[in-house]
C-alpha cells in the first residue's frame, strides 16, 4: 500500500509547518536615481542601506541608477529630481525624494509606519510661522 505523498511521517509542530509552507516574505523592490558619486548620492544610499537593514532585513533588493552613466533611465520612472527613491514591489508605486537623512518621513514615504498624528505644540509652532 502506497503512502500518499501529501503527509507527513511523523507529526510537525506548527512552526515546522510554518517553516514549510509555500508563501515567501515579500521582498521589496526599490530603485535609488543618482547623479555621480555627489555627497547627496552617498549619503542617500547609506540612508536607505540603514534602513533597509533595521526594517527590511533580508527582504529588500536595491537598485541604484546613476543618471550620470545612463540619463535615457529617467523617463521611466518620471524621475525630476535626484537624489530619487522609487518602491517598486509592493505595489502601490511609491516615490521620495531627497537624501533619506529624516528616517520617520522616509519610513511613512514607504508606507513602512503610519504617519504620527502632528502634536498639539508642533501644530500650534507651525501655524505661528506662517
């Protein structure tokens, strides 16, 4: 008699379950537009390196393009601006731009944490500047 092929010949705990099951973490796609090996270019990947390796650890593949070497690569993304990031997967398409130094704007910009509802003394000190 033939054992089917679907069970197990012995029981699994349901991490050994987990462990096998078919779905993968997702990985996050993203593209850094440059311009040469400028402050902002370097200081843009080490910022998104960082926060690669806190929040997206082992999930994440980074592709940086310098529009120095390769302008033609702007018109796809719709790049204006540079330094650039662009998420890719998961979808929705996301953009920052800039140098990635504010870690909680570029962590929202992500969608990787919600935004903070603004504080009563930060809402009050921008509404006197204006």
């Amino acid at each position: 008699m033939k054992k089917p092929a679907n069970v197990s010949p012995q029981p699994q705990s349901l991490k050994e379950i987990a462990d096998t099951g078919t779905e993968s973490p997702e990985i996050w796609e993203l593209r850094l537009y440059v311009a040469g090996q400028t402050p902002r270019s370097v200081t843009a990947f080490a910022n998104l390196k960082k926060i690669c390796e806190d929040y997206l650890a082992g999930r994440y593949n980074i592709e940086v393009v310098d529009l120095v070497k390769h302008p033609q690569l702007a018109a796809g993304d719709q790049i204006l601006a540079i330094p650039t990031l662009v998420r890719k997967l998961p979808q929705p398409l996301r953009k920052i731009v800039g140098d990635l130094r504010d870690t909680e704007r570029a962590l929202v910009g992500l969608q990787l944490r919600p935004a903070a509802p603004e504080k009563e003394a930060d809402r009050k000190a921008s509404s006197r500047e204006r």
